[in-house]
C-alpha cells in the first residue's frame, strides 16, 4: 500500500491501497495497520479541500490537523496518486 509520506501525521499514516485507486484521489489515515478497518478516509477535491467520507477512529481535532495538512500538500500528493490512478480529483456524487 503506497504511503504519501513515510512519517506519520498527527499519529497517522497517510496512504492509498493498490484496489482503491477506482475511486476519485483519497487519502486513508490510519495508525500502524494501513487497513481500511478503523482507518479514516478523505476525498480530495481540486483545490485540497477534503470530504470525510469515513472518520474511522479519528478525534474531531485529528481529523481537523489532517484536513489542513492534506490542504497544504494535496498536490505534492497527487503526484503519487497519478503514478498509480488516472482518476482525478473528488468532483461530489
């Protein structure tokens, strides 16, 4: 599962799984496991913006600290998304 960043963020590691990459970019958050059990899971528009689609085991200010630093280097994240995904930014349902 390739992780945006080797060091955590907030506790958290930032990544994608290889059978997610279907969906609009995302980025889960997740402990030490890099499952989607108990992980948070963060869509990302084209301005770094974020929708929580799940908050996993996340506290409301974890998930505020990551949301702002998703926002801040979401491009430098797309970077890996594109190596793996031709599916662009969260655009809604």
């Amino acid at each position: 599962m390739p992780k945006y960043y080797q060091h955590k963020v907030c506790g958290y590691y930032l990544y994608y799984t290889s059978f997610c990459i279907i969906e609009a970019m995302h980025v889960h958050a997740s402990d030490g496991q890099l499952s989607e059990t108990g992980s948070a899971k963060f869509f990302v528009k084209g301005d770094g913006s974020t929708v929580v689609a799940r908050a996993g085991t996340l506290a409301p200010r974890e998930i505020s600290r990551i949301r702002a630093f998703i926002k801040e280097h979401y491009l430098e994240m797309y970077e890996l998304w594109k190596t793996d995904a031709d599916t662009g930014f969260y655009r809604g349902r």
